[in-house]
C-alpha cells in the first residue's frame, strides 16, 4: 500500500481542524492508501505554542513527508 502524507490545517480551531484531519484520513484509508496526518499525533505530546516543540515538529512532519509515496493537501473551503 502507497503511504499518503496527509496536510491540512491546525491553526486556529485546532480542535475541530483535527478532527477534520480524521476525516481526511478515513477518506484517504478508503481509497486503500495508509494516510499519515502528524499534526494529529504530534499534538499529543508537543505544544505548538512553544516555539521549540513548534519546530521540533516541523521538523519530524518533513522528514516523515519525504518518507511517503504522496502528499496530500486539505484545506477550509472557506478560507481564500
């Protein structure tokens, strides 16, 4: 199976944006791909509002994105 990044928003209403990220996933795991979406993990136990932790997950989130088959990116179909 392909391994799909899985980009979307986290800002904001991050509560409601991750659970947004979860939707992307089931979409993305229904079309027989293995999503990986790491603002929904990395959250868990890193503080965006740190800028350490912040840049601490970028960093992971890029390594693990060059590390997948595909980039796929979500975004609020409201926001310009």
């Amino acid at each position: 199976m392909r391994l799909v990044y899985i980009s979307s928003p986290l800002r904001g209403d991050v509560e409601r944006n991750i659970q947004r990220a979860r939707g992307y996933c089931a979409y993305a795991a229904s079309c027989g791909v293995i999503p990986l979406a790491p603002h929904t993990i990395f959250t868990q136990y890193l503080d965006d509002e740190q800028p350490d932790q912040r840049e601490q997950g970028l960093a992971m989130g890029r390594d693990l994105m060059w590390r997948c088959d595909d980039l796929h990116f979500f975004r609020d179909a409201g926001r310009n």
